[in-house]
C-alpha cells in the first residue's frame, strides 16, 4: 500500500485472482488502487492483463491457480495486500452453464469449477486482506446451501491464524451503475474481523439509464465482410487501427470511454465478424429489439422452441441484454440496432464500460470472450469506491 501523512492509506494495494481481462482490476484502479498484478488460466487473459495494467509487481504466466501449492512463491507478503478481488469460474452456477452440463451428461455436484471458490479462501487465509470482494453470477443466489456454504467457509474456515471475516452478498444491476447493459452480478463482500466493521455495498446512482445509442454510435460504420454459406473465414482480416473517430462524442458517456483518446486517432478492436448472404438478409428484416421467433417463417432454419433468440437486434434506446462469452461463437444475439452486422469488439467493451484506450490482446473470437466474461469496470468502481473510504479512513 502507499502512504501519506500521518501513515494514512492513499492506495490500497488490490491482488486480482482469476482476474480475465481486468474488468475488475481496472474498476479498482479508477477508485484510487494500485494493482499488484492478475492471475488466470487463461493466456489470452493474461497478457490483456499484463499489458493494460504496466505497472503490476507480479506478472505471472497464465495457469491454474491449484498448481500455486505455495503462495509464497508469488513473493507478495501478506501485510502487501488489502484488498483481495476475484470472479471463480461461474458455468455450475449459471442457468446456461447447468443447461449445457446436464444436456452432456455430466456431474454438476463433482464439477470442480463448483469448488474454485476454496482458491479464493485459500489466498484470503494467507494474505489475511483487509476486505475481499469475490463476484459470480446472480444465479447463485438462489443456491441457499451453496451460498450459505461459502458464507460459512469465509466467516471461519478453521485455519489456523485464519482472522475471520463479516461477510454479506448483494446482486447489483450494472445498469443502476452507468453501465449501458442490464447485467446482474453477485458480489460477496468480507470485512476483515477485528475491524469490526459490517460489509458496505454502493448505492445505486444513476437516475437515467445509459443506453446502447448513447454508448456506441460514436463509433465508425463498419461494413460487414460478406463470406459463403458453410464457411468460417472470408480470408481477408480488418487491421486493428483501419477505423478511426469521425465525429466528436455525442453523449456524455461516449467522452468517458474516450477521455484519452484524440478525435481520429485510430479505434483499438472495432473488428466485426464475416457474415453470410442468408445472415445479412435475416438482420435487415429484423427491427429493433426483435428476435428469431420474429422472423417469417420461411426464415427460419432452426428450431424456435430453442433458438428463441439465436438472432436478436439490439434496441438503440435501451440498455443492452447481458452480453456473455457466447459472443465468441457468432455475435447473431447481438446485431448492431442500426448496422446490418453484429456489434464489434469495441463495441462489446463499450457496452461493458471498458474505455477505449484499454485494448484486448487476442484473436478476434477470443476477445469476444475475454470481452462478455468480464466484469463492467463501471460496476468494479461502484463497488471498490466505499471499500477505498473505508481503508483509507482507518
């Protein structure tokens, strides 16, 4: 942490575990924190991270938080972290992810993602933070036994010099933060025990919802690349700096994702996938905030009953839907409201309140991922912002 006059806390130092992107780190940041760095298995997540956050002491190689067996090889000491932040694996605990598990077959109850939380509390045992914030899906919520499981396991977990935590959940609503997504999120809060302090969650501050116009339409007209039916590439790739601003910010929500970037300054990730005839035709006759099911039937390739939303335009006055990590797959849930393609990398993160001037190091379809498994930083800051009053004050 770092000091100032009489040894008061200016920047509480934040420790990111299977930290993606850095959605969260970058919100903790924005609050007044310093991160020490991000841990996940996934490399396309760690070098976003590594290469968005410069200044991170420990800049580890992406892998499985089970095979650091001794946290003392991180070279971190426990009295160098705070504020320990993290979102384990969410597919057990989501309404999709149990979907798709019990469609394969396999065993919910013995998944192991169900038990990534204990890293946490393993990495909260030995750093001994003065607060945590763990974030799942709202889903979890309604797992009574799961939750007051994890409940339990962070007030006590019978480790010796284990100090205990006061502990409490809420699920916010990234929309009610600025966020121009409707987007809900449990966030698990502990409150180090001797502080004897109860956990403090933000207060929802917007009186008017960002909406999707307001986040993106900014941005340069793309063009989709038209591809052939039953084929996966076009074979000609957008360069990533080919679109540039052409306009001032029309919103004030489109001057703080550009606050430090210049008017025609080249646009990081503003890349759109290939689309075939038969998809391009299928996005102009929907209108907006119409779905598959909309469509004429003579449309219609898929099932209704369970492609209900397979394609669905997004409404430009109106907060977006949840993106998620599907949009690596094909983006067709999340068609441009005016524009005959689906939404582009940038503005995925726009609509996920990542700034412009934070960038994704990855193949396109792995940034869509890394994009819709993030936490909105908008959300992280609202989040991080009491916890910082608090530290600071003490």
């Amino acid at each position: 942490m770092t000091e100032g006059k009489g040894n008061r806390r200016v920047k509480p130092t934040v420790l990111d575990i299977f930290c993606g992107a850095g959605g969260m780190s970058l919100g903790f940041q924005n609050a007044g924190c310093q991160i020490l760095g991000g841990v996940d298995l996934n490399p396309h997540a760690v070098s976003t991270h590594h290469q968005n956050f410069l200044s991170s002491k420990l800049k580890l190689p992406a892998q499985d938080i089970r095979d650091i067996r001794d946290l003392r090889d991180l070279q971190l000491s426990p009295n160098e972290v705070d504020i320990l932040v993290g979102g384990p694996p969410c597919q057990v605990f989501s309404r999709v992810g149990i979907g798709k598990m019990r469609k394969l077959g396999k065993d919910i109850e013995s998944d192991h993602r169900n038990f990534l939380y204990k890293e946490f509390i393993r990495f909260v045992s030995f750093y001994k933070p003065l607060c945590f914030v763990m974030e799942n899906v709202d889903n979890l919520a309604r797992k009574e036994e799961t939750i007051a499981k994890i409940h339990k396991d962070f007030s006590r977990n019978g480790r010796k010099g284990y100090p205990g935590y006061n502990v409490d959940y809420q699920v916010l609503d990234a929309s009610d933060f600025g966020v121009p997504q409707k987007r809900k999120r449990l966030f698990i809060i502990g409150i180090r025990s001797d502080l004897d302090i109860d956990p403090i969650f933000p207060i929802k501050k917007v009186k008017n919802i960002v909406s999707v116009g307001e986040a993106i339409y900014d941005l340069p007209a793309l063009e989709p690349m038209i591809m052939p039916l039953k084929t996966k590439s076009s074979g000609r790739k957008q360069s990533d700096l080919e679109h540039h601003y052409q306009s001032p910010p029309q919103s004030p929500y489109q001057k703080k994702m550009r606050k430090k970037k210049a008017e025609g300054e080249g646009v990081w990730n503003h890349l759109c996938r290939s689309h075939n005839d038969k998809d391009i035709m299928i996005f102009n006759l929907l209108k907006q905030g119409e779905k598959y099911r909309d469509l004429p039937e003579e449309m219609m390739r898929y099932r209704v009953d369970i492609f209900d939303d397979k394609y669905r335009r997004l409404v430009g006055d109106e907060p977006a839907w949840t993106l998620t990590a599907h949009m690596r797959k094909d983006g067709l849930a999340y068609i441009h409201p005016l524009q005959s393609r689906s939404i582009s990398v940038r503005e995925a993160a726009r609509i996920q309140s990542f700034p412009d001037d934070f960038v994704f190091y990855a193949p396109m379809t792995r940034m869509f991922e890394l994009v819709g498994n993030s936490v909105p930083p908008l959300l992280a800051e609202a989040v991080a912002k009491p916890l910082v009053n608090l530290i600071r004050s003490l």
